[in-house]
C-alpha cells in the first residue's frame, strides 16, 4: 500500500530533517525479519518484503505559501525519492493552513506540473464541506459541515482545485512533456 513518511522535526521553529525522512523511506522499501503472528496463528519470526511505494511528505517549512511551494519543488528536483506536498494540516506553526493558502501553494505546485519540472507525486489539502475550523466544546454541539479539527478549504473551492490541477497535467501532456521521476 502506498504510504507518506513525514519527515519528522525535533522542533516546530526547526526545518524538517530530510536525512532522517529519505533513511525512513529507504528502510521501509527493504525487507525485513521480525517477531510476529504467522498464517498459523503462532508467534514467530515473520518475513517482510518492504514496501518501495512510500514517499517523503514534506510541507515545505516556514514562510508563504509560495515559498513553501519552491521549497518543496527544489526536494522534488534530482532526488530518487517520491515527494507528497502537504498544503494543509498542522504545518511548521501548529495551525492548519487557511483555504486560500493551500490553493496558493496547491496552485503554485500546479503551475510547475504544467511547465514540465519535477514536482511532487501528490498533494495533501484539507477539504470539508464548510470553509474554516470551529472551536469544539464539551457543551456546544457545533456546526454541522465544519470541520472540528484543522482549518479547511470547502467543497466548490476544493472542486476548483482540483480541476486547475487536472489543467496542468493536460497542459504538460500537450507538451509532450512525462512527469519526471522524483
């Protein structure tokens, strides 16, 4: 099953450790014995042939959503490793990304897509039904369509995305351009 691997960062002001992510990404593409359950049901020493279909998933650290976006794009330029690009979630800060700066660095994602640079594999946005976050109290019942966790872009906006996505890999097929390996 394909999988992202966050590259993990000791603190939220830090940028992410890549070396750690790509020797994650390497380790879990090898095969491995450990202790497990066997098709019998019994303890015992278990065989694993890795999974080489995982990904570093990189948010692009700190700044606007456009240098997030570069950051992220020089990752993807000449590395062995698939790159995910999250626009949303927690981040660098601890807060989710407002909608319009997931499509701000969705967008400018997009626009190298459609030149025929290395780019990431996929995107990660958060998308719900209703724009934004609600404060969730034990009391209050919220608002339904809301998210109750990270801030998220709604569903017309989200559908706009991914149709502008969809323009760009047209347009770089039209070129005649492949996507390059990352």
């Amino acid at each position: 099953m394909p999988v992202g691997l966050r590259a993990p960062r000791q603190d939220p002001n830090e940028s992410e450790d890549l070396a750690t992510a790509r020797a994650a990404v390497a380790c879990a593409g090898s095969a491995r014995y450990f202790l497990g359950v066997t098709s019998h049901g019994l303890a015992g020493i278990v065989q694993s042939t890795g999974n080489e279909d995982t990904a570093l998933f990189l948010d692009g650290g700190r700044g606007d959503p456009v240098a997030r976006a570069t950051a992220v794009l020089s990752e993807c330029a000449g590395q062995p490793t698939p790159v995910l690009a999250e626009c949303g979630g927690a981040g660098p800060h601890g807060s989710g990304a407002r909608g319009a700066e997931q499509v701000e660095m969705a967008t400018a994602l997009g626009a190298a897509v459609a030149d025929g640079k290395p780019a990431p594999c996929g995107l990660s946005i958060n998308s719900y039904l209703l724009s934004g976050a609600q404060q969730t109290s034990g009391a209050s019942s919220g608002i339904h369509g809301l998210s109750t966790t990270d801030p998220c872009m709604d569903w017309l906006a989200t559908e706009e995305l991914v149709r502008s996505l969809a323009a760009s890999v047209r347009q770089r097929r039209t070129k005649g351009k492949k996507r390059p390996r990352s």
